[in-house]
C-alpha cells in the first residue's frame, strides 16, 4: 500500500485532464453538475451496476464506451434519471450530444452519468445551461472541480491521486468517487471516475479494472441496497509518453497495483462516509473452505441490522455476530469458530473468553476490525462497511 | 378468516391448560419465567428456527417432543441460553427436569425454550427458584399468564384463541407469542406456544403445524435477521373429546383453518410489535413465474433499509422499491412492473402515473399495502413486515 507516492490535486495531476463543476440548480445551491474532459481521446473501460434496472445514462456509456475514444464524461447529481422510460434515454442522449457540441468532439466520445433521485426526468433546462456554463470553466489548475459536484449525500469530496513510475516516464493515476447511501456489492450506488496519462492497451485496461473493482468498490457495502447508476470509468490519454503497455509485463503489474491503491482507498472515503456512519468496520473471515463462502459470511455480517445498531451503540453484543454466521446458510460447526474484536479474543471454539471488558475499549474505536476464523479451511475474504445510525434514519427518511 | 369466535381468555380457554408467569429476577422488575401446563398428556409438534446455531433450549426440546407426551412447557425470557456450550446444555436440561419434580412428570414430557440475550450462562438460581413459584402459581382462571412473561422487548403481551366445532363438539385453540427484533423468515427470533383440546393423530398435529407456520410465521420480516432460538409449539390434549383426526376429513380442514388463523393473527401482532415499527406493511408480489421468485423479490423489498425508511418518513420514494426489486437478481422486464400504494397504481408498465399526491395520503395511514404486479406470470406471494424507524436503533444499540 505505501508503494505509491500520493499527491495533490485529484484527477488535475494527471496531464491532460480538465474538471469543471458548477451549480445549475438540481440541488438547491450545491454544485451539481460536472465535466471531465480529456485532451487526448483515450483509451476507456467501464463497470456497471448489476441492477437489472439500469439507468438512462448507464445504457448511453455502455453504447459510447464501445467506441475506446472517450474524451469527456458529463455528471449530473440530485438526479438519476433512472426509471424515466424513454424520455429518460433522450435526455441522456441528449447531454451526451450538448456537451460534445460544446467541446467540439463526436457525440459517441462523451459518457454520461446521473446520480440522485430516482423516477424523476431531468430538469432539461437546467441541465444544458450548467453544460454550457460548465464547458466553459475546465480547468487544469488547482484541485479538481468535479469530486464536489458529483456528491449526493457524502458530507465530503473524495479524491485519490498517485505517481507512477512507467518504463522510466513519470505517470500519473487519480479518481474521484463518491457514496453515500445504497451501497452494496457490485456497483452499488457509487460513481468513481478515474484518469491516467499511462499508455495501455484497451484489453488490459479493462482487465486491471475489473480486478480493481472486485477487490474494492465490490468489497464494501453500507446498507445492503444496490442501485441503478453505478459506474466506474477509466480513462487513459497516454499522454505520460511511457512504452504502450500490451502485455502483462513489470509496467502492467505497477499500474495495476496503482490502481488497486487508488480504488481501494477510494472505497474507504465511501465506507467512511456512509450516510450516518460513526464507525469504519472491516469484516475479516478467515478459515473457510473457500473464497465465496467467506465473502458470503462477511456480507451476511456486515449486512445485519443487529450487529451494526450494536457498533452505533459500542457494545460487545457478540451474539448477533454468531446469530448472522449461524442464518447465512453456510453449513458450519459453531463449536470450532473463533471470532475478534481488533487483537482481543472474545469467542475460542464456540465459546466465550469472557474478555468484554478489553472489547469494550475497542468499540470506542473509530476503526474496529472484526475477525472470524471459522477453522474448517484456508480461504478467507474482506468486506468493509459501516454502522447503522439514527443519522442514517434522518438521511432517508427525508430525502428528496 | 371470520369463520371462527375469538373469544377471550387467551391459552385459559383451552381446556386443561394451566398457566403461571412469574418474575425471578433475570429481567430486572419483569415477568421473565413461564409454566404452560395440561392435566392431560398431549400429542405435540413443533417447528424450530433455522439458524445453525441452535440454543440448547432448542435441542433439549427437539430431543423431548421425540415422546410425543408432552405435558409442561417452561419458558425463560431476558436471557437465550445460546452460545453457551455444554454448560448451556445442561442448564437447559436441568430446567426441564427442575420442572417435571415440581409438577410430577417424567422429565422428557417437559419442554424447554429461552429467548433474550445471547451468550450468557442462565442465571440458575433464579431460574430455580421461578421454576418453584410457578408451579405453586399455576392457573386456569381469568386470562392466561405466560404472554407476558415471555415479552423481552415486546411492548405488548400477544395472544389469541378461537372456538371451532369438531364433530359436534365444541374445541378451543389458543396461542401466545412473542417478537419483536431478530425478525425473519423461517422462524426468527420468536416464541410461539398453541395449545388445543382437539383430539388429533400426532402425524396430522405436526402436518397442520407446519402449513400454518409456513402461511403465518415464515411470512413476516421485521430486520432481516434469523435467531438461535426460535420455536413453534402446539400441543393437543384431546379434552375436548371431539371423535379423534385421524384423517384429512372436515374437522381436520377446520383445526387447519383455525389454525391458520391463530397463527397468522398472532403474526400480525408480532409486525405490529416490531422493534419501533410505526406501519404495518403488506407487500404483495403478483404476475411472477413461480412462487420462491415472488417470495424472494418481496422479501427483497421488505428487508431494503431504504424502502423501510422511506415508510417511517411516508414518503413516496417507489424509486427505492423498483431498485429493490432490480437488484433481486430474478430476471425482469422493468417496463411490465406494475405498482401500487394501496389501491393507487404509481408506476404503469415501468413509466410514473404521477399520482404522488394520492399516494402521499396513503402513506399517512398506519396499515399500508404495496403490490406489485411483474406480468410475467400467474404466481404471488405475501409477506408482512414493518418500517424502520430511529426508535429501531435506539432499541438495538442498547439492549442487553
């Protein structure tokens, strides 16, 4: 993890990059919509929401993707333009096509995105004139404009930025994402848009972002909802002038570790920033008999109501925690679990060590990781979530 | 579901079924120990949680229903015996047999259940020197005692009888139980104790049972999460010296109808009694392909922490809902679903109707019902569950 050198700026360290974001009154007062633009056109890849109700603008960047020509993304957020019928799919066409005008590239080189509330259509009006005002403020210069204005109800923009070192070019690699509420595996809403000047073939391009998806944004879940816009882009201008990565050699293996770092801590504001989060959990299972029975038992944890009321409350409420192992349907022996809070041993072989005391300062922690070993194999999986506050209650029940 | 008298009395009006709830201390002030007794030796069945964990109460009990003699039911609230190893086993069984001494009957004609806090040893003394009260105490005036002292953060005791004619003869069944978190399919965190005075063959008792508690218990969601403990008990003394079922004829139908009642109706009381809920809501999948699809997408939306907010706030977000289903993982066509708040139909083909208005109204009422209509086949499903509320957090964070 500290292979990288992180810096300043968010997405503007990489070379050829611009943000704009600006308010165009979506949301009352706040930034709201954002360009991010390429100078070069670039390389791109994508991952999507695994929702089956995918959003407008989701099907526009799955078509425009398949050009590998990208050279700007338009964001809009306190609007998903999800479950807008066709019109839905006109207005996402249609701020593909009035920001391409505006920056003179073809309409297929811009992706869309929206983030917000669902079932609503787009205030159309609104929309063009912050394009057209947005268009007309990129900038390279200071931190980027762009991880603001995508935000719904994070409480604070998160960016990411590292140095890489490519076949003796300097590179450059940033995201940007934000949160903060339906978040589950597979793309749950969530965007994140991340840029490099790296040279790299499309293939492998698409093949380090999905590897990076799998072990960040699909390894964090805050309240078990997933939704209808997530996306993950990658850009990649090569404007570093670094040898073309084609193959999976040295260059390949340092972007890809780039891109883990990046993603991952990416991730964590998200976790960080969980609608009424006050704790940072990380679920640990070890001992399983294989990869996806452990991640299995790690979400079936993270996701109980019970044990994360029980982190809002800092008590060492252990049994909700066996209780959630016990209902995921994976066949166990509880008689051979051993399960920890941070260093301390609270269960050794199905049975408690009567330490709640030492659990108890942990849970004043901010940060608290819960390790299960379930000792019947080798495998083992990470998933990180939050609490469940009375602030998440506030957050969504008036949310609008 | 009004072919049958409710009548008053709760297990009292059972005839032969005496009842004692004392307090001895585990639940500080509270009732917390239960006698549930026939003068009769009865054929029994019983459904248990399908948690892997299982807590020695219920191992103890499945061992003893083997006899199918069943006599005296003891019941200990504010603490579940779960998680405690082969000291919880023991205790569990001491119970029964502290029982049978106390009421002169073999030890395996005694059954055993606890519910609250995981993973303390039973307070022994206490449970001793409750056993010993109530046995003293055993009743069979006025309404039953045991409701109540089985509630742990219930807010009020449930109970419910009604009055069938089986070949001439008038026949009683009752029933008492309790929720109210650790709420979910296939028994979860719940305790529920039927008494009857039909007399039944024990194969048709248990087949009777088990559709009832399918149609009732396993129809309800209160936070997702599956208990230890959870138990289903109908006993059948045959006082009612009604000729006995033997077979599936027309007094079977009717203690199967009547039996469907009771327990849906004690259902009901449990979502009513959910941990802060403030709405009781029916969420009703129709139009699916079969009825484990049309289950799953309802449970799906009754356990999204989003759409149980958004009741609690009575806000018409169908958005959170459609997500829900989306991400149900069964295969749709999102521009078939059809949706309604009570009789008003919101979504029509996947497309808003625009009636927020109407539905807003809706919302205010305490008892909402949400269908769903997916138009792909002729299958349905119901399941009941409630919102979730600050007061849900407040409960959880500090129950111990």
């Amino acid at each position: 993890m500290e292979k990288f050198i992180q810096i300043e700026g968010g997405l503007h360290s990489v070379r050829g990059i611009y943000t704009a974001g600006v308010s165009c009154g979506i949301k009352k007062g706040n930034k709201d919509l954002a360009i991010i633009y390429s100078e070069k056109e670039s390389q791109s890849a994508g991952v999507f929401t695994t929702n089956i109700f995918r959003a407008a603008p989701v099907l526009i960047t799955q078509k425009h993707l398949q050009n590998l020509k990208t050279q700007a993304i338009v964001v809009n957020s306190g609007n998903a333009n999800a479950c807008t019928g066709s019109m839905g799919l006109k207005n996402a066409q249609e701020m593909a096509k009035i920001t391409a005008k505006a920056l003179h590239l073809a309409e297929g080189n811009v992706l869309v995105a929206s983030t917000g509330i669902i079932g609503t259509s787009l205030p159309m009006d609104k929309i063009r004139e912050g394009i057209s005002s947005a268009a007309g403020q990129l900038t390279h210069i200071g931190p980027d404009k762009a991880a603001e204005a995508i935000m719904t109800t994070d409480t604070f923009p998160k960016s990411m930025a590292v140095e890489m070192n490519l076949s003796g070019k300097k590179s450059y690699l940033a995201g940007i994402a934000k949160g903060a509420g339906m978040i589950k595996p597979n793309m749950a809403t969530m965007l994140s848009f991340l840029c490099t000047d790296a040279s790299i073939d499309a293939q492998l391009l698409k093949k380090a972002l999905q590897e990076a998806v799998d072990q960040s944004f699909n390894t964090i879940t805050i309240d078990g909802d997933t939704s209808t816009n997530d996306m993950v882009i990658l850009l990649a201008n090569g404007l570093a002038k670094n040898n073309t990565i084609t193959e999976e050699n040295t260059d390949f293996f340092i972007f890809q570790e780039a891109l883990h770092f990046v993603t991952r801590q990416l991730a964590r504001m998200i976790i960080k920033d969980g609608e009424g989060a006050t704790k940072f959990i990380e679920i640990h299972v070890t001992g399983a008999r294989n990869k996806k029975e452990a991640k299995h038992i790690a979400y079936t944890i993270a996701e109980s109501p019970l044990v994360k009321t029980a982190f809002f409350g800092e008590r060492c409420l252990w049994g909700r925690i066996i209780a959630a192992i016990g209902y995921s349907g994976v066949s166990l022996e509880p008689d051979q679990i051993d399960l920890f809070y941070g260093p301390i041993q609270i269960i050794s072989e199905g049975v408690s060590t009567g330490r709640e005391i030492e659990v108890a300062k942990i849970l004043k922690q901010k940060e608290i990781k819960i390790t299960v070993n379930l000792n019947i194999g080798q495998e083992e999986a990470k998933i990180l979530t939050c609490d469940l506050s009375k602030e998440y209650i506030t957050i969504n029940m008036g949310y609008s």
